[in-house]
C-alpha cells in the first residue's frame, strides 16, 4: 500500500481524471455465426455466476443464425437483474446474448482490461447500475447509463500495481474461503449424523410413542384459486405470502412476495401462526420450515401447513425429525407420488409416523440442535459469518484501492 501511495503522489499529486466509460470504451456489435462457436466458448447471461465468481460451462448453444462476439479481454456484464452482480473478464474468444452487455476497451494503452473489470465488478458499480434499472419482475440495466458511468482513470502503471494487489488478495481470499468451506461441509455431515443419531429412536422403547401426524397435528392446504382471488402482490410491506422457495429448513425472505395488507379477512383460513410448521408437497417434497412469529404470514399454495397441540409435541423437535436421513428416505418416498412432477397429498402427510418421547426430552433435544444448528448454518455466527466477513473485507479493499481524488477537486 505504501508502495501505491508513492506512486499516486509522483504520477498524479493533483488528482486523478475521471472519464465516462463511453469515452474509453464500446459495446460489441460483431455478430458471429453460432456453427463457428461451441459449448466451451458460448456463454449466454445464464452462464455467469453471480457475485462477479466467474462463468459456467454451457452445454448447448442457442436456437439462432448469430451471436454477439466478444473477444479475449472483452467485459461481459448481465444486464438482466443487476443485482445478481454478473460480470466476467473473457480469457478466450466466444459468443454471448443479447441479455449480456459485452464492453471493449478502446485503448488499452490508457485503460488495463482487468483494472476495468475491477471497476465494473465493484458494489459502486452494480449499486449505479440498480439505481437506473428498468422494470419490476425482471429489472434491466439501462445501457445509456451505464456508458455514462463515471472512471477514475489514473496512469497505467498505477492500475497495474492496483491490478497486481488485488488479483492477489483475491488469490489469498479464494484459498482461505475454499477451506473454510470444506470446513463448514465437515461441521454440517457431522452435524447431519449427529441429529440423525439423537432422532434414532427403537421402536421398542417404551418410552417412545409411534404416532402419524394426523394423530397428533392438523394438516391443510389451500387451493390455488382460493388464494389468488382474493390477493393482490405489492413490492414492499409487512405482509408476507410464504411459498415453497421461502421453505428451506428454515425460512428463506431472500425472495418474498409481500400482501395488500388493506382486507385479509377472506384469508383467514391460510393466515399462519408462531410455530405453524410449513411443509413442502410439490416439486421439491420435503422441505421443512418453522414460523417465526404471528400476525406477518399468510400460506401461499403448494405449501401444506401442520400445526401441533404444543402441550404434546414441540413442533420445533418435528421440524428437526422430518429433516433426518430416516424420514427422507422411509417415509416420504415410500408416500411420494411421481406424475408430471413429485407431490404428496395431504392424506400422505398424515400417515407420516414420527417418534413421540416426553415433551421434556424433546426440548432437550431441540436446544442441543439448535447450537449445532447455529455454528453450521446461523450467518451471524460460526463458520459462514466467518467466510461472509472475508468477502466484506475483500469488496472494501477492493472499493478503496480504486477511489480516487478527483482531479481539480
């Protein structure tokens, strides 16, 4: 860094220049014949990953004549939802889609290729990008603006130096997040055999009653058109509709779909309560998830709701048992149905049969869960609190090597 320091003073004491990217570079209009790609060097918007982590190999090529070419050194940036944070600096030559905006350095005597990327895989950047985004379902970048975007250009041997930095952290960043991932894998198949081992009752133990659900909870859905009658979606609110991809071992309100709150009555029958238990039926059976609080979340459909008399069951310690190998494997795919798609009717879920110890041996085992559960899973704590922190720490490094004192400021 002190090195850097150095530099900036003797190359540009008075400031760095900060130039629009349409004025150091150019979006690609070259078509290419797709008989002239293949599946290695093809790569649509739905082969870059998110978070600026690089590219997927595709494994077919798209139904038309041509595509947009880009070369190596070529920015590719996802213009569908921004703030997926899609971007990759080609290493080879190729064809993408018209959903990629694929950039070109004019002169590479003036501006490093992996300087600009580092500029256009900041958070600056794609927060810019969002800001001008077009849309609601399906936002796009608006391409005007994005040629607008201002860079700070100081001299090429700055950029260098910064480009040699951070294409180190990032090394250093990538090795320690890889272990600390395999690291987290470790703690979740020891915990997997841990919560298994403690859900492994005899069916002998007299301690222990065999039980089906429909003996012990009350199991409902709500049909399709019941629901979407009387709903209307807003973009933000208090009210949430909760659907199968929000059912993930645990809720997931990474992608919600929020109520008109103003008339609910005509949905009381699918308004949810703290520790309802949501289970899903169709498509991806089997996940499992707990409600967290009263008066926030309606069931949407496709998700079956099983609620518990709590003086007999910890609906907590169901959640845990309905996640364990044996239930997986015994009992749902011993009642799955496979048409079109994979599904269990509610009459299935109430022939599940799960052990019943004590209700104090099942609190017992609900808070021992619940501390392995955290250290594995929790992202406020533990392994993956750890590898999000590296990433923070990584994207302010990054976002402050590349600021720049304006020129004439």
């Amino acid at each position: 860094m002190s090195r850097l320091r150095e530099m900036i003073k003797e190359l540009c004491p008075d400031g760095v220049e900060y130039r629009k990217l349409e004025e150091i570079a150019h979006y690609v209009r070259e078509r290419i014949k797709v008989s002239e790609i293949d599946v290695c060097n093809y790569v649509g918007v739905e082969h870059l990953r998110q978070n600026t982590e690089g590219r997927e190999m595709s494994v077919t090529l798209p139904d038309a004549d041509f595509v947009i070419a880009f070369r190596s050194e070529d920015i590719l940036i996802g213009n569908i939802r921004p703030y997926l944070k899609k971007a990759w600096l080609a290493d080879c030559n190729g064809g993408t889609n018209g959903d990629v905006l694929t950039i070109r350095i004019d002169d590479k005597m003036s501006i490093s290729p992996q300087y600009l990327f580092y500029i256009l895989s900041s958070e600056r950047f794609f927060s810019y990008d969002m800001k001008y985004a077009k849309g609601a379902k399906m936002p796009r970048g608006d391409k005007k603006a994005v040629m607008n975007y201002e860079i700070p250009v100081p001299p090429l041997p700055i950029q260098n130096e910064i480009v040699k930095m951070l294409d180190n952290f990032t090394e250093l960043t990538a090795e320690l997040t890889a272990e600390l991932t395999a690291e987290l894998l470790l703690r979740k198949k020891q915990y997997n055999f841990y919560r298994d081992s403690l859900l492994n009752f005899d069916q002998n133990d007299r301690d222990v009653e065999w039980k089906t659900i429909g003996m012990i909870g009350d199991v409902t859905k709500l049909a399709g058109f019941e629901f979407t009658k009387y709903v209307t979606y807003v973009e933000t609110g208090k009210i949430i509709a909760l659907r199968g991809l929000n059912v993930k071992g645990k809720l997931d309100l990474t992608d919600v779909k929020y109520l008109d709150g103003s008339d609910l009555t005509k949905l009381e029958r699918s308004k949810l309560y703290k520790d309802d238990i949501l289970f899903t039926y169709v498509g991806t059976v089997g996940q499992v998830a707990l409600v967290d609080c009263d008066d926030k979340y309606y069931l949407a459909p496709n998700v079956a709701r099983i609620r518990f008399d709590k003086a007999v069951v910890d609906p907590a310690y169901i959640r845990y048992f309905f996640q364990t190998e044996y239930f997986m494997r015994k009992q749902i795919e011993k009642h799955a149905k496979t048409s079109s798609m994979k599904n269990l009717t509610m009459e299935n879920i109430r022939k599940f049969q799960v052990p019943i110890p004590p209700l104090e041996v099942q609190q017992k085992i609900v808070s021992t869960l619940d501390r392995f559960d955290a250290l594995c899973n929790d992202l406020t704590q533990g392994l993956p609190a750890e590898i999000a922190a590296r990433k923070k720490q990584y994207e302010y490094y990054r976002d402050k090597l590349l600021t720049f004192r304006r020129k004439g400021a």
